[in-house]
C-alpha cells in the first residue's frame, strides 16, 4: 500500500497559494502548538528555511518546515513542524519528507538534524527512530504543563553533529 501511494504523491516547494491549504492541514492535525500564516510566510520568504509540500492530484496533504542554523561550530537543521492530512497518515508521506528533509540540509552542510516531538507521540517517535533519530534529552512540561517534549538529533554528515 505504501509504495503505490507515495508513487502518486509529489513532494515539491510550496507557493504562496498553499497557505490556506497548509492552515487547514494545521488545524486538522494540532489542538495546540500551530503554526500561524506568518509562520508559513516566513517560511517562504526565507532562504535558511526548508519548506516543501506534499500533493496528490493536485491537492496539498502535507508538509515539513524547518531551518538551517549557522552555530558557532556547525551548521544545525531544525525541523519545526510536520502534518500530513489525517486520510493520508501511514502512507509513507512522513519518510518522503524526512528524506527530502535531511538531503536538503546535508546541501546545504548542516551537520545534524533536530527536532522536538511530544512524548507521547509514539508513532512520530518511532518514525524519527526508524531514520536514525536519537533522543539527546527530556523536555519538562514543553508543550504544556504535565507534556513533556523530546529533543531528538540525528548525524547527517560522518564526523560532526
């Protein structure tokens, strides 16, 4: 199942004229937490950010956002956001977006990747996890009192994270 329908689902740059659609992805897939259309704006208009798009049939399903971050000794990508319409959920989109992710920051010579995902999200950890995601510490009440995140990283480039 999963092949045929990542065949069928291009990942590419979003447009302006995504907005709406990405706003409509976001509340169907966070109660809190959501990203904003300035957040998507900002997005756009960036070129430290990675930003892409997940359609289908010409329907938007999905996207990825994050940054590349230019420390002091390497450059970090940070994933801020994934969602992925819920019909869509479990057909691979996730990985797609992990790997077009990942290839876009190691261009760019980010050293690493990280992200932080709710600790009882075990289906998103367990996608980080199967891509090599390792979780570097526990973040008390992150999302909210009582909701503890993860920060998790992953080595992109041999040698440095």
């Amino acid at each position: 199942m999963e092949d045929s329908v990542t065949e069928k689902v291009v990942i590419r740059p979003p447009e302006y004229e995504d907005i709406d659609r990405l706003l409509a992805i976001e509340r169907r897939s966070f109660k809190s937490h959501r990203f904003t259309r300035k957040d998507f704006e900002y997005h756009l208009a960036h070129s430290s950010s990675i930003f892409l798009v997940a359609e289908s049939a010409g329907q938007v399903v999905g996207y990825i956002a994050g940054v590349i971050y230019h420390g002091t000794r390497s450059k970090v990508a940070r994933i801020y956001s994934m969602a992925v319409l819920p019909k869509w959920r479990n057909a691979g989109i996730g990985s797609l977006f992990l790997k077009h992710f990942e290839r876009a920051a190691a261009k760019r010579a980010a050293y690493s990747a990280t992200l932080e995902v709710r600790k009882t999200n075990r289906k998103a950890i367990d996608l980080y996890r199967r891509f090599g995601y390792k979780v570097e510490r526990v973040l008390p009440d992150y999302y909210a009192s009582g909701s503890d995140g993860l920060r998790m990283r992953k080595s992109l480039n041999s040698g440095r994270s």
